[in-house]
C-alpha cells in the first residue's frame, strides 16, 4: 500500500514561530511511518518557504528541524512548491501569518487538503475581539472588558477601563497567542505601558477584567461531527504565565482529568462545543475556560491550532481519553480529507 504524504509547514512570520517549530518536532516523532511519509517546509519570519527534511521513518531523538538560526538560503522555493497532489498538509502554525485564515486561503487557491481551521474558524478566533463578538451572539459568558480599536483613541479607552472594569486587567494584541505581548496590569499607572507593548504586536488590542480564577481547557475535534475531551487543568508555578513560563521555562503543570465538579465539567463541554460550532469549527481547537471560587464559568478563547509539542495540553486531552498522539494525527488527516471533499463539492456545482 502506498504512502500519504503529510506536509508539514512550520515557522513562519509571526512571533511564535519559536512554539511552531516544538509542535513541528514532536508531530514528526509522533508520525505512523507505516502509512505516512513526511516532508517539512520552513516558512522563515521573512517570509520564505524553505524546503527542509523528508522522513520515511521515525527519526532520531536528537534531529531537530531548520530554524531561523541555522536556515539554508540556497534551499528557498516557491510557495507554490509545497503542492503535490493527494497531500495533506498540516499547517503547524501559529500566531498570524499561519492560524490567521492566511496560509488556509492560499492552501485553498493550491486545492490541498489541509489540517485544522478553515478561513472563517481561523480568521474569527484569531481576533480575539471579533471572537467576544461571536460568544456574546451565543449567549456564552466572558469577562467584562474593553477593546480598543482606534489607536487615537487610546487615552479615552483609558478612562473607559477604570470606569468599568477592576484591577487587575490584563492587556492583549488581538491578533496573537501563546502569551505573546500579554501584559498583566495591576493599576492604572501601568495601563499605558501594557498597551504599548501590546501594540508591537497589534494595532487591535483587548483589555480584559482579571479573575480570581482556575484555568481550565477543553480539547474540541471534529467538522459536523464534534467531540470533546474531558477538562484539564492547567496548575501554575507561577502568578501570570507569560511567554517565557510556558514554552522556555515550562513552569506549568497539567491536571487531567481537572479536579471539578461534575456539572460544572459538562457545562464547559457544551459551551465548547457551542462556541466551536458558532465559530464554523473545522479539524480541532482548544477551548480555554475560567472557572471562579463560586463556580462560574466563563469562556476566556478558542485556540484554532493549538500547540502540539509534547507537553501540549490538546494532545494530552485526548490521550486521556483514549486516542494516542500518532493516531490523533491520523484523525486529524482524515477530518482534513472530509473538509477538502465538502469545499470542493460546493464548487463543482
């Protein structure tokens, strides 16, 4: 029987191509090579697609795939490169530039089949002010916050911010993930400087009322047929986990199954599974909750490509319930396949 080809894309422009690359090197550990071959392109942050590493068998523990550092120029390709009929491709790619709806429409214009979010589900989670649009239309519960849309009005969403919310807040690009820019502000003298770092990274920015609160997450899989996991909790060594704490440091923990209520558990799986299909969910995402003292719950985002090294909290969802990281890929594959077939059907019509 003949191999599938899985494309991997990983790198990319935006700032958390350092996590793509972690996700990228455990997903080619974690391939059946019975029934996949693998071929891996690095998108480096200026933009370019560099064809890498082929893998027809498991590689060695220490092989590690080309970064931004070690990149071959001579190896440059064309985008369109990548195409090769009957592949797959499994965009590890977050942040925008790669979890944005961007590399979906050009996987798309290229008629692949692709793992993961479609152009709507990728473009509206992405933005995480657009996604507070889609909750609220839902009736999902959210914190109170502000969104700052017009820079020139940075000084009245200011005021706006004192007068309705309670400090802490915490300060967001919209358009970015992994903690990248996140800020947590505990009065409102250090406000403008939050925003600031903020805006390095988006000229969108949200700013959301802190929680006394426990951080816990739902893994979503799925197209018209959707699953989800179990919770898990995510235990801190930390007040605020940043950028450097999660993916550099590793200082978090993991409780799966997350020690809640019962009812409270199956409250967060509904809503997940509410907020995924609102969003026209395709392949997967990770559903991150806030759960209060008093056992309130509110949704805090859907992450649309979450990472997937391995100490990533979606694969270890489901390998709690049952589906083993290798064949989660195989899932994910054949939930690409069935998005691919459904698009295309449309258009021949």
């Amino acid at each position: 029987m003949s191999k599938q080809t899985l494309v991997i894309l990983y790198g990319g422009r935006s700032a958390e191509r350092e996590v793509s690359v972690l996700s990228a090197e455990s997903v080619i550990s974690a391939v059946n090579y019975d029934k996949f071959t693998v071929k891996t392109f690095f998108i480096s942050k200026n933009g370019d697609f560099i064809k890498t590493q082929e893998f027809t068998a498991t590689p060695s523990a220490d092989e590690r795939l080309m970064t931004n550092e070690t990149l071959t120029t001579a190896q440059i390709v064309s985008p369109a490169s990548i195409y090769e009929k009957n592949a797959v491709v499994f965009p590890v790619l977050h942040g925008p530039m790669g979890e944005d709806g961007s590399i979906q429409g050009f996987l798309e214009i290229l008629k692949m089949p692709y793992i993961g979010p479609n152009i709507t589900h990728a473009s509206v989670t992405m933005d995480k002010i657009m996604t507070k649009h889609v909750f609220t239309s839902v009736n999902i519960p959210q914190v109170p916050y502000v969104a700052l849309t017009d820079l020139a009005k940075i000084d009245e969403k200011m005021a706006e911010v004192t007068e309705n919310l309670t400090y802490p807040v915490f300060v967001k690009p919209a358009n970015m993930g992994s903690s990248v820019g996140i800020s947590k502000v505990e009065t409102a003298s250090e406000l403008r400087a939050a925003i600031d770092e903020a805006i390095k990274f988006d000229s969108r920015i949200l700013i959301e009322q802190g929680v006394n609160a426990r951080e816990i997450e739902v893994a979503v899989l799925g197209n018209n047929d959707v699953q989800t996991t179990m919770s898990g909790e995510v235990v801190k060594d930390v007040a605020f986990y940043d950028y450097k704490s999660k993916y550099i440091d590793n200082q978090i923990t993991m409780a799966i199954p997350a020690e809640i209520p019962e009812n409270v558990a199956e409250k967060m799986r509904k809503f997940a599974e509410t907020a995924y299909r609102a969003v026209a969910g395709t392949g997967l995402s990770r559903c991150d909750f806030f759960m209060t003292a008093d056992e309130q719950i509110y949704l805090n985002e859907i992450n649309a490509i979450p990472g997937f090294t391995q100490f990533s909290m979606y694969p270890l969802l489901w390998e709690n319930m049952g589906l083993a990281y290798s064949d989660l890929i195989e899932k994910l594959v054949e939930l690409a396949f069935e998005t691919f077939k459904a698009r295309e059907s449309k258009l021949e019509n």
